[in-house]
C-alpha cells in the first residue's frame, strides 16, 4: 500500500446550504479544523450521509477532500452498495480521483451468503488497486459479517484488506477478529471512542470517530498510546457519556452537527431527510453538558462560535 493507515481518522460531516446543496467553503474549513487538531487523516462514511447523495455528489466529495487534505494525511473514500456494480462504480470514480483507500458496507437491503459476502469484498480488491476496509456496520444497519468471512479475505489478500468492526458485541468480536487473523489484520475502532480503550487493548492499529470532537479523541489515543491511565480515565467517561446519547445513525448526524456549530465550524446543523431522530431539548441540553465535561477533561475550556443554545434554543431538525 502507498499509504500507511493508523491513528485518529476521523469521518467528516458534510455541511449543506439553505437549498441543502453541499456547502464546500464550510467543508474546507471542517477539513482544515480537523488536521490543525492533530488528526492523522479523513474518512468518508455513513456518518457523512453518502447514502443520502447522488453518485455525482459523492464522487466531489471525495475528490473535493483530497486537495482539500493537500498531503496532509490519506483520504478513504466510502463505496459500499447495494451490488458489486454499484459499488465498483463508486470505488473506481474514487480511485481517479486519487483516494488512498476505499472503506465500504456489505449490501444492506440483502441479507447475503457468507460466500456472496466474500466475492464482494473480493471483487472490489481485484477490480482497484486500492487498500480496502471492511466495515462492518451491523450496529447501525444492515447484516453482520461472519469472523470466518472477514479472516478469509485478509487470508486471501493480506495487508490490502483492513476492518472496521461494529458489530456488538463489539469486544467479543475484536478479539475473535484478532485471533482469526493471528493478530496480523489492521482494524480499526468505529465506535467513536466508546470502545476505543478496549479495543486498544487487543491492538487496534487505529479509530475512526466522528469528526465532532477530534481534539478529544487525539488525546485520548495520545494516552492510550503512551499508557496514561490517569488521562485515559479522565477523557474517556464523559466522552462515553456523550456518544451514549447517539443511539442511531441520525442521534450520530445531530449530536454531531449540534456540536460543530457549537464549536463554529459549521453555520447549521442540516441533514437530509427524512430523518430517524430529531433533537429535543433534554438532550440537547444533555450533549452540551457532556460536551462542556469533555473539554474541561481535555483542558479546553475555550469555545469557538456561540452554541445552539446560546443562539434560541434547541435546534430545529432540518428536513
């Protein structure tokens, strides 16, 4: 591989317009806020609600981060679908646009054989030439993936194939995982830090968080790494008590966008609808005191851009 993954790699969110176009101008200000935190690369994923764009949207989108990242750290594109057509469609368009790896979700409408699961995954490592991570995103939608399958193809095509194991539950299947491959595969946390400490432990060779909070999550990885257990303990309850409040995909996409105009990264906090979850004001007022418990944990108690709830109240959801 040309590109080495490991350490915070967050996945970004995706701001939108009024017209709910994407707002790129925001987009670069995310992506540059985001590796003046310290991250060690980006991720395009569910949480960046490629689901939700046309192919025309999607393909910009990878190709709008990696002169945005301009070298600083690889970009992984996102391009599971529904069919290995769908999907090489996606991860060939992503290739041109010069990604350096490709993360994709099995089919989620299909509840495939372990032996259609395979040929997949397998077809789009023989149709690129690009790293792949697989993710298995079952903890949110769609089918988990078998341990047998996942450690077949890192059998089969060694250190091309990465993993993303989200599947709960999430410890048992890390270490089975890990054994299955002989400790040998790369995998990755995908649970925006709740299991980061756990999953450190069996040997993760990295974490991809949300893109909300990153100067949390690279201080935590930085005491993982360094075996600061005082630090670890301090960052890692109240960052367990604010990913505990995203119970979905869309709990993701609305806690995390509350807190990145909290923070002035973005200007609103749209998502596409139609949408699972909306925000209320318990939990809005919730996040933002885990939040606020976050950064005096991290020593960062300095805010850019007045929150939501400085400015009127709980959000509205955005449809």
């Amino acid at each position: 591989m040309k590109t080495k993954l490991s350490g915070v790699l967050p996945v970004v969110q995706v701001p939108y317009l009024g017209d709910f176009s994407i707002d790129f101008p925001t987009l670069r200000r995310e992506v540059d806020w985001l590796f003046g935190h310290g991250v060690d690369g980006l991720v395009v994923g569910m949480v960046s609600e490629v689901q939700r764009m046309t192919e025309a949207e999607r393909d910009r989108l990878h190709a709008e981060l990696v002169v945005m990242s301009a070298g600083r750290g690889p970009v992984v594109a996102s391009v599971g679908g529904e069919s290995l057509v769908q999907a090489l469609r996606h991860a060939r368009a992503a290739e041109r646009a010069g990604v350096d790896a490709m993360m994709a979700i099995p089919p989620a409408l299909t509840r495939c054989s372990p032996e259609q699961v395979f040929a997949y995954y397998a077809g789009l490592v023989e149709g690129t030439g690009l790293p792949l991570v697989v993710q298995d995103a079952s903890g949110y939608l769609g089918n988990a993936i078998p341990i047998p399958t996942q450690a077949r193809l890192f059998h089969e095509f060694g250190e091309r194939v990465m993993f993303k194991p989200e599947a709960p539950p999430i410890g048992e299947n890390l270490r089975a995982l890990h054994d299955a491959t002989g400790g040998r595969a790369k995998v990755f946390e995908g649970t925006g830090g709740l299991a980061l400490v756990e999953s450190h432990a069996v040997g993760v060779a990295g974490t991809m968080p949300g893109g909300d909070v990153p100067w949390a999550i690279v201080a935590l990885w930085q005491a993982l790494e360094t075996g600061d257990a005082k630090r670890v303990a301090a960052i890692h309850e109240p960052l367990c008590a604010l990913v505990n409040l995203m119970t979905s995909l869309d709990a993701f996409l609305a806690v995390e966008k509350l807190l990145l105009v909290t923070q002035g990264v973005f200007t609103n906090p749209q998502v596409r609808g139609p949408v699972g979850f909306e925000l209320d004001a318990a939990v809005t007022a919730e996040a933002l005191r885990q939040f606020r418990r976050l950064q005096e944990a991290c020593g960062k108690l300095e805010t850019a851009g007045a929150s939501l709830a400085e400015n009127g109240g709980a959000p509205r959801a955005v449809r």
